[in-house]
C-alpha cells in the first residue's frame, strides 16, 4: 500500500469510528437539540464544519460542562435537515433535493457549513426549465450565500417566460415571486397582454387562496402597451372562468387609468437597460442617468481629516442621551488643535451606530439606528447618503439590502462595503454588500465565515480586513478574515 493510500484508509478509520460513535452516543460531548429532537455529537467533528459552533465552544462558559446542550431555533431548523448535515459531516454523503435544498440553506445559514453551502450552490446550478422557478425561490431567500445563482437563474427565468408559465412549478409558485418577475423591466415577452394573461393562469391554479392578491399583480401590468381589441378579448376569455370574474372589473379599471401617473409602475432609479420590453412611458423616457461620481483628484476637503458622525452624547438630561449634537458632524482642524462643525446630517436627523466611509472623497453615512426612537424601539437603519463636501450638500443613494446598525464600511476598488451588523431583532449578520456608486446600486457579497457585529474593518493591498467585533452582545472575538474581492472569498482562521 503506497502512502497516499495508507492516509486515505487512516482517515476513513477515524471517521468511519467516529459514525459508528455518534450513532451509539459514545464519548459524545455535545447534544443538539432541535424542538423535542436531540443529536448527540462530537465537538471536534462539528467544529471541522461549522465555525459559529466551533466559536460558541472556545468562547461561552456554558459549553464548559459536558456534555454541551446547544438548542437550535426551530424556526431555521428542522429535524431532517439537522440529519443530513451531520450525516455529511461524519460521513461525506449529502443528499440534496429540490424538496430539501431550502430546509438545508435554512440550518447551514443557522449554524454557518460553508462545505455544505457550496455543495448547495452547486446543485442549484444544474436547474432546468421545470425547477428554475424553484431555484428562484431558495436563492432569492439566500442571496447573500447564493447572488450569483440568483442572477443566473432569475435572467434565465426573466428570458424563458413563456416556457415557464407553461411549467407545473409556476402554478405553485409565491405571490411575491411572481410580482418581482412580472414587474422587471427585462421580461421577455412578445406582447404585454402574456403578461396580463399569466395572472389569471396563476389566480386559476388556487382560485379561492390567490383571487385577492389580483389588485397587487395587475398593477405590474404595462396596459399603455397593450391593443384595445386584444384587451377586450382576453377579458372576455378570463370572464368565462367562474373563480377569476371578481378580478376582472379591477382589470379594467387598471386598463382605463392607464395615462394615471399613480396607476403606472416607476422604473428603479439609476437603473438604464436594454430590454425587449417596451417602456413605461408612452414617450419611452429614459431612466434618471446615474448619479454622477467625481473624480479622487477633484477636492481635498475629506483627505486626511478626522471627522466624527452623530452619535449618542451627554446632555442636561443625562449622559448617553441624544443632544444637539446627534445629528452633528465635526472635523477635526489640525493647525488650530480643535473640533470644529463639518456640516449636519439632512434634515437634522439623528444617527448613531451608523457605517462611514470615505469614497472619492464624499461621506457616506449607511444604516444605523434612530437615537429619537431608541428608548422606545430597536430599529436598525437600511437609509443611507452621501455628503459632497465641495458643495456643502447631502444626496439620498440607495437603501441597503438589509437593515443594520454596529456594522462598518470601507471603501475598496471603487465601491463602498459595509460589513455585519445587528439586524432586526438584534440578530448578529453575516453579511455582506457592498455600494456601486455608478449604478446607485447594492450588491450582496460573499458573507464572513463569522457573523458579527462591532467589529474592526480595513483596506490594504487590495484586501478587506475584518477584525475582531462580538459574535453574540457578551461575546468579544479574536478572528480576523481577509476579504478578496478577485474571487470574492474569506480567507480565516
């Protein structure tokens, strides 16, 4: 036996021991607990696969005692997929199904697998006519882990929607699926009035559950587009079906208002594309042109200066209490050694806990929360703007992906990435996007291998830093992750 395959049979040896002792409840020191369900474990083997465990058994002094009882949220978590993963983990075998690939995403989101994730990605990638729809779904749910499956198959769907309607999936399919598909300016159809006609297919699938979501989708519909005598005719059609003529006076009320500014869908800002779908307007007006980003070279007023943004402050009332200063931005003047006002944020709002970032020297303020409403609700932020310090303005750009607040940003090949966070709920965030200033766009990006939240962000050679921050409110970390934006991965512990 040559070393290579003496290694091979080294390791199947350990492992294949460690199954037969996971099944057996042998010199287990963990017990995962999903509802009434439990699942003795190793905590060598789970920590090989899943970094926020392998973090919870360094850092928490309640894993001190064996064995471990850590209880999963059921929510996120479900008997089956908590079998399969830890059959992958012991054994390599993995089944992944379009029945279970969403229940997978759901624990390995939970508990962080980046090894099963991937195996995810791959699969949802071999979708075809039948499961694109399907695919869709999970990846809209996990853009995140999933954006560039998402973007594939959405084109895909967007591109081939004549084919998909016709397939059993987009009977089945989620009310807010098919709204984003039918109001994209990029799907393909040959006339406007396949659209309207495959809102009726929909609503028939499941007439008496779907009839009152008619008035949502047929305000995506583009009528100015569509013939009269072809109007009258697919309504006469969709009249004779007994479960969909409630919808069919909202039709045509649609159909008449179709010169109704309010009746007629908003292109997304900044967004300019070349589609086979006619515009929204009868004149067939562009899109707003991108914000226009300056050049590095232009000012100087943010170069080397000190500037501190918003924030919690002391006051007649009391120390931590939101002042005049909350919505107060300072510089710092070197020559004088002294604090002086840069500007206020727009409107006078207030932040505190905001990202900043500094991109072609204009201030970007992302995310936060509301000091005015802190005492009363936890509401992280998705708002953000950008401050032209050349001409004393603030602009409003495109909101985040997610809500956030603890997160941090830094600017890095042209876009701004902010990173982490505290969610709603103050759930710790994983993830990451990023802000493309030309587009007035957010993107997702790969997410860290430790979610976190308060921690230390860098640029250097090209690479993101992540440093440190707290994985739970009384858990400090010591990890660092490297960021490259090439191959948009994390290099970790």
């Amino acid at each position: 036996m040559d070393a290579e395959a003496e290694k091979l049979a080294h390791c199947c040896h350990v492992v294949n021991n460690l199954d037969a002792w996971r099944r057996s409840g042998v010199l287990c020191d963990v017990v995962l607990e999903v509802g009434d369900q439990t699942f003795p474990a190793h905590s060598v083997t789970l920590s090989s696969f899943s970094g926020r465990l392998k973090q919870m058994f360094e850092t928490a002094d309640e894993y001190r005692e064996v064995p471990y009882h850590i209880s999963l949220d059921e929510g996120r978590m479900t008997f089956s997929a908590m079998s399969i993963i830890l059959d992958f983990m012991y054994t390599s075998e993995l089944r992944i199904t379009f029945s279970n690939v969403m229940e997978i995403m759901g624990a390995c989101d939970e508990l962080i697998v980046p090894a099963i994730i991937e195996k995810c990605r791959d699969f949802l990638k071999t979708f075809d006519l039948e499961t694109c729809l399907d695919c869709l779904w999970v990846t809209s749910h996990y853009q995140y882990w999933l954006g560039g499956v998402y973007k594939t198959v959405r084109q895909f769907v967007l591109a081939n929607f004549m084919s998909v309607m016709n397939t059993r999936s987009f009977y089945t399919q989620d009310v807010a699926q098919l709204e984003s598909i039918l109001e994209d300016d990029d799907l393909s159809v040959p006339r406007e009035i396949e659209a309207f006609l495959a809102i009726f297919r929909w609503i028939e699938g499941e007439a008496d559950m779907r009839v009152h979501f008619a008035h949502r989708l047929l305000s995506k519909i583009r009528y100015s587009h569509i013939d009269p005598d072809e109007f009258a005719e697919a309504v006469k059609h969709v009249n004779s079906i007994q479960s969909c003529r409630k919808v069919v006076l909202e039709a045509f009320q649609f159909y008449s208002s179709q010169k109704t500014v309010s009746f007629t869908p908003q292109r997304r800002r900044g967004k300019i594309r070349q589609t086979t779908r006619e515009a929204y307007r009868e004149d067939k007006v562009t899109a707003p042109q991108p914000v226009a980003v300056p050049r590095p070279s232009r000012s100087t007023v943010m170069e080397n200066t000190v500037v501190i943004v918003g924030g919690l402050c002391d006051t007649a009332e009391g120390p931590g209490v939101v002042g005049a200063r909350g919505h107060m931005i300072h510089k710092f003047n070197r020559g004088q050694n002294r604090w002086e006002l840069l500007t206020t944020l727009p409107a006078s709002e207030s932040r505190d806990h905001s990202a900043v970032a500094v991109l072609y020297d204009n201030l970007y303020i992302i995310g936060g929360t509301d000091p005015q409403r802190a005492s009363k609700e936890y509401t992280p932020l998705d708002t953000c703007y950008r401050y032209d310090p050349d001409t004393d303005a603030w602009a409003d750009v495109a909101a985040m992906n997610s809500q956030r607040t603890y997160a941090q940003a830094a600017a890095l090949q042209g876009v701004v990435y902010v990173v982490g966070g505290l969610g709603d709920r103050q759930r710790v965030l994983g993830t990451v996007e990023y802000y493309n200033p030309t587009l007035d766009d957010w993107t997702y990006a790969a997410p860290l291998l430790y979610p976190r939240f308060a921690a230390a962000v860098a640029v250097h050679t090209d690479r993101l830093f992540v440093a440190g921050g707290r994985t739970e409110p009384d858990v400090v970390s010591d990890v660092v992750e490297m960021y490259d934006p090439g191959t948009d991965r994390y290099t970790g512990p």
